[in-house]
C-alpha cells in the first residue's frame, strides 16, 4: 500500500509531508487517518513543534476534501466525525504549534485545514480557495469560526461566497501567510522559526496555545440558534442544489444550480 504522507524528525520537529500528488493530495479517509497517526507518534515523543507540508514542486498543495467521499446527498458532508473534521481538532490539539508550509495551490477543507494550522508560511505559488458555495456544502460554525478568527469580516465573506483563489501576495496582505518567502528557503525558513520557539519555554508555549484554542472558540450561541443553523443546513444537504454540485463534479461539466 502506498504510503499518502512521509514523516520524519529533524532537529526535534516533526515534519508531515503530504504525499499523494496523483490524487492531488486530496484529503481522503485514509490520508487524514495517516496525519492524525503522525500527529499522535509525534505528540507521543513530545515534539514541540510539527510542519504540515506537501511534497516539493507539487501545483496543488491539497483539493481539499475528497469529494468522491463526501454523501450524495440527505447526509451532513460536514459533521463532527467526518474525516476533515477530525483532522482539523487534531491539529488544534497539537501539544505545540503546527506551522503550515504551502507551496501550491489549496482547496476548500484544505484551505480549512490551513487557516487551523497555528502559522502559515508559503512561497509565492500559494493560493486559499474556499469553495463550499460552489461545492453547494453549507459549510459549518467551527469551520466559519476558523475563518472569523483570521480575516476580517468583509475578506471571509468574499472567500466564501467567491470561492475564487486567493494569491500569495493577497494571502500575505491579509495575514492568512505569516511569512512569504522564496520556495527554496520555505523548509530552512520554517525549521528556523520552529529552532526560535524550541529556545522558549515548552511549558508556556503549550500552555498558550491552548488558551488561544480556548478563547478561538469561546463563541456564544443559544441552543436554538444552534438548532436554527443545522436545521437551515439539512436544508441545503438535502437540496438539488448540493446533490447537482457533486453530480457535476464527479461528471466534470459545471453545475446548474436552481435555488431547490
Ligand atoms: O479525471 P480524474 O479521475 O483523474 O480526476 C481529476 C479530478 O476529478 C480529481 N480531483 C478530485 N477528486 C476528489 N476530490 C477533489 N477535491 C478533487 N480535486 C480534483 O483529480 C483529478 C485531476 O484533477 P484535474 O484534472 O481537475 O486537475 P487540474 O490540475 O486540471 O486542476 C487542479 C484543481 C485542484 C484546480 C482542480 O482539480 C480542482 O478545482 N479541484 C477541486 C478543488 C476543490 O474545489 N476542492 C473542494 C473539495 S470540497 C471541500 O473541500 C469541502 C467539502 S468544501 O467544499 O466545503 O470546502
């Protein structure tokens, strides 16, 4: 079985190398299984801090969700246990920071998994498309809390109902990349950052980001509020709408979206 990431320690970090181009590093069942399997050997030996990379060169960082996996239909694309859903708490409860390194482009669940990841630093071939809108997903609170936590209002929405990449230099103006360097430094500049918060305390360092996990999500919300939004999102899960768009994908011709 091939393996879909590498992993390996350098210097006391923890690097995922996101390893399946042919498949665009789509975030299948099996890949988010392997990273979650990393995360945890690599929280086991305590690393302090981790990379999430995708193999040098690749044009697509990761697709994002697989859609091949994602329900027809009349079933949440998006609920606690899903796949991309998992991997997304996984990194939020690192020990120690994950510092997101891009080159190419990313998509949807993946943009997700970007904006969760503690840093980003990319080279100037990275993008941040959030495609639910054109994927017909009614995409879901933690997910768009991700997204609130990072932008400004006005730039999340435009990400969203958009769903048109966003490119490096933007991404870098907007502070979704903490760092635009060239793609030959990207790693070295990384492992530098990471060597930086290793000379700190690990206690406080871990300490700090858990309050920062905390306070992200420390965001009120009645119970009938939170009824309101998953019975407007079964809505959308149950439409034509949402079952055209994966239709459409999987047939490779654009969606004909009717509102129903
Ligand atoms: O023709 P084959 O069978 O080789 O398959 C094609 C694509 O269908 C497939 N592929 C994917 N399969 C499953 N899930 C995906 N996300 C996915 N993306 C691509 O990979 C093969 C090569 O794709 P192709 O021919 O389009 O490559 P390309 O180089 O021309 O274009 C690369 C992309 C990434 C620009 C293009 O593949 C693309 O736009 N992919 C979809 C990106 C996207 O919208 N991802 C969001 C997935 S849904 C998701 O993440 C969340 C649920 S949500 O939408 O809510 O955010």
């Amino acid at each position: 079985m091939m393996a879909l990431i590498q992993k390996e320690i350098r210097n006391n970090v923890g690097i995922i190398t996101l390893d399946n181009p042919k498949k665009l590093n789509t975030l299948s069942e099996e890949m988010v299984n392997d990273i979650i399997k990393a995360l945890d050997e690599f929280s086991a030996k305590r690393l302090p801090v981790v990379v999430l990379k995708a193999t040098d060169g690749v044009k697509v960082w990761s697709a994002g969700h697989d859609v091949k996996e994602l329900p027809r239909k009349m079933r949440d694309p998006l609920s606690y246990y899903d796949s991309l859903e998992r991997v997304l708490r996984a990194v939020e409860q690192y020990l120690g920071p994950v510092i997101a390194v891009v080159h190419g482009s990313v998509w949807g669940g993946a943009c997700d998994l970007t904006m969760t990841c503690d840093m980003v630093i990319a080279d100037d071939t990275a993008s941040f498309a959030m495609t639910p809108a054109k994927m017909g997903v009614p995409y879901n609170l933690t997910g768009i809390l991700h997204f609130m936590n990072r932008l400004p209002l006005n730039i999340a929405k435009e990400m969203f109902f958009t769903a048109s990449p966003l490119l490096a230099k933007r991404a870098q103006e907007l502070g979704i990349i903490n760092h635009l360097v060239p793609e030959k430094e990207l790693l070295d500049f990384t492992l530098d950052i990471a060597k930086t918060i290793m000379s700190r305390s690990q206690l406080s360092v871990e300490v700090i980001k858990e309050q920062f996990r905390i306070l992200s999500k420390a965001f009120p919300i009645s119970p009938a509020d939170f009824e309101r939004v998953q019975g407007l999102r079964r809505k959308v899960y149950d439409s034509h709408d949402y079952e055209e768009a994966i239709t459409a994908f999987l047939e490779k011709r654009p969606p004909h979206f009717n509102g129903q």
